[in-house]
C-alpha cells in the first residue's frame, strides 16, 4: 500500500529523519514507536507531503510528490497531535470538511452520499448527539473525536495518527482503537500511529516501526518487534519485565 524507501526530512537546520525505510500493507495498523524526540511526528508530516524530503513515498506504486493535493487527499489523511481550531463552525460542519476533495463547492454541494458517509462517521464516534454545538466548546476528548470523524469522513486509502488518543479517557481510547481496527479490516485500508502506550500498540497494531534518534531500530511484526532486544535499548528499560510486573500488581500479587 505505501512504501517509504531511504527517506531523509529535517526544518531546515538538518535532518531529523535519517534514511528510515519500511512499507505498510492494506489493512493493516502499523504502528510507530520510540521516546520523546526521535522523529515520529516528523515521519507522518512527511509521508502526508508536508515537509520537503530526499528518497522516495509511493502509494500503490505512485509517487506521492506527482499528486495533486486534492488526489494526495484521496489517498492520505493525516491527523496531527494538535488539530487547531480556526473557524467557530459546528460539529457537523467541521466533519463535512473532510469530503472537501470530492465535493465542488466548500462546505456546499454535499451530495446525498456526502451526507450518509459524515452521518454514519458521526454516530460511530458517539458524536451525532453533538452535532450542531460549536466545537469551541467541546471538551478535549470530544474535540479529539471529532477531528478524527472528519479524517475518516476523507475515506483515504491510509490514515496517519499521531498520538490519536491523546485527551480520551480509558474506555474512549479502547473503543476508538477498536474501531479503528474494525475500520482498517472491514475497508482494507491502512492505518499508520504514533502512540506512546505499548499496551495499547501491541493490542492493536499488526505491525511496528520502532525508531530511535531519527533512525530505523527495527520493524516488522509487533510480536518480533516486542521480543527484539533493540527495544530494551530504544527505552532504556526491559520493556517485558516491566510488563509483567505490572500485570503481577493487576493480578493482586507483589503488592506487599
């Protein structure tokens, strides 16, 4: 689906990614792990096209730098750490501007498929009740699905996430990974994210790139990549033992 061969990407003042290679399949979440600092949010601005880079993206075989921005779009979605809000529209106006690339007119022209698609994205994310407030005064965690509704309403053949469950309690990072994953299956669509928990990355993720200081640790399957000792060295930490001592405390024993 997408392949990044041998890409280097930076602001200006040197790179911050460092020939990091490695492709995604359809349907599938990969998943992109490391500390603070390493470039994973560099990385998915630059597989959107958003910051100038050496080496090559393809999407199916096409160079992402050959497309148009209303065909990269098609293609594409990205959804960033810290969606801003510009304009005080609603929420049904902000999702709708997520078909911007196959409607004709801005926020006009909504053809009836339009409509079905934002709706159904809507009472999925257990947002249509919401659906006329101004987004200005929704919380972060419903701002947060609601950015999120209206990338899935752009109906990309891949889907970037960085840190998608930032501002979601418990149950809302669980259920929205979970439709997210039923998503990726049910279209045979790719879903690449950023997340800092591991649990939550080796419960939903197929597979992993793992990245430390702007480079390629490993990547692959989640199962080799959790198993891998280049982890321990990424974190600074034996990831499995600290895993299973926590489980020991979930399961009533080491607790003194």
């Amino acid at each position: 689906m997408i392949e990044v061969n041998n890409v280097f990407a930076g602001y200006g003042y040197g790179d911050v990614i460092k020939g990091i290679s490695f492709r995604a399949e359809q349907g599938e979440i990969l998943c992109i792990l490391g500390p603070n600092g390493c470039g994973k949010s560099t990385l998915l601005k630059t597989m959107a096209s958003l910051i100038r880079y050496r080496g090559a993206i393809t999407v199916k075989g096409t160079d992402i730098r050959s497309l148009s921005r209303k065909e990269l779009a098609k293609r594409i979605a990205l959804l960033g750490q810290s969606a801003q809000i510009y304009f005080p529209y609603t929420v049904y106006e902000t999702v709708s501007l997520g078909r911007y690339a196959y409607a004709e007119g801005f926020l006009k022209n909504l053809s009836d498929n339009d409509k079905a698609i934002i709706e159904a994205a809507l009472k999925e994310l257990d947002i249509w009740s919401i659906k006329d407030r101004i987004i200005d005064e929704l919380s972060g965690g419903q701002l947060q699905r609601v950015f999120l509704c209206r990338t899935l309403v752009q109906n990309p053949d891949i889907i970037l996430l960085d840190e998608p469950t930032n501002h979601l309690d418990l149950k809302h990072q669980a259920e929205l990974l979970e439709y997210l994953s039923l998503w990726s299956k049910e279209n045979n669509r790719t879903i690449i994210a950023v997340l800092h928990d591991l649990n939550l990355a080796r419960r939903f993720a197929d597979a992993a790139v793992l990245m430390k200081e702007g480079g390629l640790a490993s990547c692959g399957k989640c199962e080799s990549i959790f198993a891998h000792p280049a982890i321990n060295d990424v974190y600074g930490l034996d990831i499995r033992a600290f895993m299973l001592e926590s489980l020991e405390k979930w399961r009533g024993k080491g607790d003194g």
